[in-house]
C-alpha cells in the first residue's frame, strides 16, 4: 500500500500541503514535523491543506510559519482546511469563491 504525503513547511504551521491527493486515510506528514501519520477525514487534492491538529474557531491558521487566516468554524485534525472552514487574511474576496470550483458565488451570470 503506497503511504500518502503531506508537507510542513514550518515547525509552528498547523496545516500542511498535501504533496500527493488522498482518499480518506493515513497520511505521512514530513518536513519540519518530526515524520508523523495522520488520518485524511475526506478526499483532499494535491496541493490542498489538511490539519495537523484541532483548530477552533477563529483560531490562527498557520503556514509557512505565518497566519494565513482564521478558523470560521472548528476544524479537526486530517480535514480538508479551504475557503469554506477559513476566512484569507489577504484577499477578503475568497469567501465568495466555491471550495471545489473556485468559481465566484457573489455574482450573477443573468443578462440584465
């Protein structure tokens, strides 16, 4: 059975990059964590985020060893950590776009 990566960039992120995309299951972590293994919750694409550990509400997310945002709702260790479960610190335009799409949600395609 081929083991499944993720990356940590930074000692004190909370989330890394998933390096290969997973199904819900055990994930190696490597990088700046000591190698661990963590359980996916969900399928998650290469180059997405998971969580190392339990992030509550408005908690700081971490990466690179910067805050990148902040929890809107509790997000547990190995689930997919995106535009819905965090609000950008940089582009406040991101709560509008779909998770899996990335598409707009805040405009309308009908002619007027």
């Amino acid at each position: 059975m081929r083991i499944l990566r993720c990356y940590q960039v930074d000692a004190r992120d909370n989330v890394a990059t998933l390096i290969d995309s997973t199904p819900p299951g055990p994930v190696e972590c490597l990088g700046q964590a000591t190698p661990t293994r963590l359980k996916s919750l969900e399928p998650i694409s290469r180059g997405h985020k998971i969580a190392l550990r339990d992030i509550s509400t408005n908690e700081a997310v971490i990466k690179f060893g910067v805050r990148i945002g902040r929890a809107t709702r509790p997000i547990k260790v190995g689930e997919w950590v995106h535009l819905h479960n965090i609000a950008s610190d940089f582009d406040q335009r991101s709560a509008t776009l779909d998770p899996r799409s990335g598409v707009p949600t805040d405009t309308s395609s009908a002619y007027v």
